[in-house]
C-alpha cells in the first residue's frame, strides 16, 4: 500500500485526489521536539480520513538525551491522544 506523508508545510491537501492517485493511507506529523505542535494535525486527520484514507501520526525527535526524549513522547502522546488513525503512530 502506497502512503504519503503530511504536515503543516504542505498546505491544504486534497485528499480525495490523493486517495484517486492510488494512496492507501497518510502518516500526519502532529510535532516536532517538545514545543512544535502541528497546527493541522486535526484537520488533516479528519479530512484524509473523509477520502476513505487510512491514518496514522508521527513525531520529529530532536531529543538528545534521555530526559529530552521522554518529553518529547510525552509532549507527541499529548498532541494524538483522542485522536481516531488506524495506523501505528
């Protein structure tokens, strides 16, 4: 199955083309290090999720020590808990 991957950068999405296009699902950042949250990590997930594309969220680690990257799993868990995907975050 063929994925695309989905963050803030690349702009309104037409997810309908996409899912045309032969995409299966969409892996959509939700944040980056402990303060970027993805502004449209909610919308994105509805709106792929609408075109019958299967989803799934990810994090950008910067961490660079242990302490730093249990906040960043804290701060990801943060952004993506309610949120609906069937694909592993």
């Amino acid at each position: 199955m063929k994925g695309i991957d989905i963050y803030n950068g690349t702009g309104a999405v037409d997810f309908a083309k996409v899912k045309a296009a032969g995409y299966g699902f969409a892996m959509i950042k939700a944040s980056e290090g402990n303060t970027l949250a993805d502004a449209s990590l909610s919308r994105n997930l509805t709106e792929a999720a609408k075109a019958g594309l299967h989803t799934g969220a990810y994090h950008w680690f910067w961490g660079r020590s242990t302490e730093e990257t249990q906040q960043e799993i804290d701060f990801f868990l943060q952004r993506v808990r309610g949120c609906k995907m069937e694909m592993p975050v």
